[in-house]
C-alpha cells in the first residue's frame, strides 16, 4: 500500500463526512422533497460516492497513483458543493 493509497483513503473519509454534513444541514432544499425521496437520495449518494472511492483505491493499489490527484480534484468540487449548500449560497 503507497501514500496515494493512503491519501485516498483519507480524502474518502472527508467526502462521506462531507455527504453526511449536507444530508443533515436541514437545507430548504431537502425539505421540500418527500421523505422517501430524501431516503433514496441519501442512499444513492453513498452507494455512488463508496464506488467512486472503491474504483479510485483499486486504480490506486494497482499501479496508477494519478488517481489521487483526481480524487483530490473530486474531494476539493465536493467541498465547494459542500460549502455553497452548508453556507446558504445556493
């Protein structure tokens, strides 16, 4: 296991405290959709954001340590979408 590995694995444990943060912001944005929409919302985005991460681990153990700098570019989008809906500002 290289230090892209680890970098990624780090950055992975932000984007799901990222995701669990918007989910439970309480922005007007998610309360106006119905609960089960709400659910299903959640669940989809953790489905898809574990196989983002999955993909960029075995891509990463497997000889291609470039995808930490990719995965480093999805964390910081991740984090300004985090910081526009966390702040208000959409």
């Amino acid at each position: 296991m290289g230090l892209a590995t680890v970098i990624i694995f780090l950055l992975g444990i932000a984007n799901f405290a990222l995701n669990r943060a918007v989910f439970e912001s309480g922005h007007p944005m998610f309360a106006r959709l119905p609960q089960t929409s709400r659910t299903l919302g959640r669940r989809a985005a953790l489905v898809s954001e574990f196989a983002v991460l999955f993909f960029a681990l075995l891509l990463s153990v497997e000889g291609w340590p470039v995808f930490a700098w990719a995965y480093g570019a999805y964390t910081v989008c991740n984090g300004v979408a985090a910081w526009l809906i966390l702040g208000r500002r959409l």
